[in-house]
C-alpha cells in the first residue's frame, strides 16, 4: 500500500511539473514572440506556476528518495538512475533559483530579468527529457 501510495504520488507531481513547463513556457514564449512583457495578472499566474513547479519537484524527491530505499534499498541502482537522479537535482536548483529571483524582482516592482527566464526554461526542457529517458532507461 505504502508503494502504490508512494508510486501515485511520484506520477502526480510528474503530471504537475510537465504541465507547469507546458503551460508557463508557452505563455512566456507567446509574450516574448510579440515582443510584450508580461501584465501583472499574467505575471501572478506565472510566479503562481513557478511555486508549483518547485512543489512538485519537492514531493517528486520526497517520494524518489522513499522509493529508491523501499524498492532498491539505496541510490546505487544503475547508470540510468544515476543520470536521472543528477538531471532530476539540477531542475531542484534551478527552480529554486527561478523562483527566488521572480520573487525578488517582484518584491522591487520590477520584472524578472528575461535572460535568466530564458535560460532557465530552455535547460528545464532538455533536463525533463534527460529525467524521463534515465527513468525509461533505468527501470526497463
Ligand atoms: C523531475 C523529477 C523526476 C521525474 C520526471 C521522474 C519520473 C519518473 C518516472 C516516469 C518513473 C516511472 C518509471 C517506470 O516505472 O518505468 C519514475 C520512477 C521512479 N523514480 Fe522518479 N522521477 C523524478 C525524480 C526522482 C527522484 C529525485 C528520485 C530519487 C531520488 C526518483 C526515484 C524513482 C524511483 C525509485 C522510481 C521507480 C519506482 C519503481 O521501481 O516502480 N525519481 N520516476
């Protein structure tokens, strides 16, 4: 019981992250094509999707770390896992990064700076690709 809980939560917070990278990079690339910036309504949905991408990669680790010790007995599992884990690790701290910097520039009054939303979105994309292939590669 305690693994299919486990499990279904793991795969909710997938369902969550992806839809937060779906949904707030179309938004911003949408923005960025007409060469607008964010209105402040717009703004809140997007501080609102950062919080809850940074939820769901906590509870993704949260139930990860539960997993890999229930089923596996540690972290040393294969190559894959090892990669996906690594990936998984740099999505936590971009994130965190994200999320702090919005939050200060909103706290200024001033918008995010769009290099780093760039930057940080582009990589989240390939990371989440790198995650999903380790986890297909991994337990195969
Ligand atoms: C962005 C973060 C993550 C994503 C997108 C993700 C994705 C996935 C997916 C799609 C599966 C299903 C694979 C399958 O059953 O064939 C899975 C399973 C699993 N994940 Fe993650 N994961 C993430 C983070 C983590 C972390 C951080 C850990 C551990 C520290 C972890 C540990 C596990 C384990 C142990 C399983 C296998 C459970 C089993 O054998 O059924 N995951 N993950």
């Amino acid at each position: 019981m305690t693994l299919i809980v486990l499990k279904f939560f793991h795969y909710l917070a997938i369902i969550f992250a992806g839809g937060v990278l779906v949904g707030g990079g179309l938004i911003q690339s949408v923005f960025a094509r007409s060469n607008q910036v964010p209105d402040k309504t717009i703004g809140k949905v997007l501080k609102i999707l950062g919080y809850l991408g940074l939820a769901s990669l906590i509870i993704l680790w949260i139930t990860g770390i539960l997993l890999s010790n229930l089923i596996y007995g540690g972290f040393s599992i294969n190559t894959a896992f090892t990669i996906k884990i690594t990936a998984a690790a740099f999505l936590l701290i971009i994130s965190f990064i994200v999320n702090i910097h919005v939050y200060n520039s909103s706290k200024n009054n001033q918008s995010p700076k769009k290099s780093i939303m760039k930057f940080s979105t582009m990589s989240a994309r390939g990371l989440i690709i790198v995650v999903l292939f380790g986890a297909a590669i991994a337990f195969s």
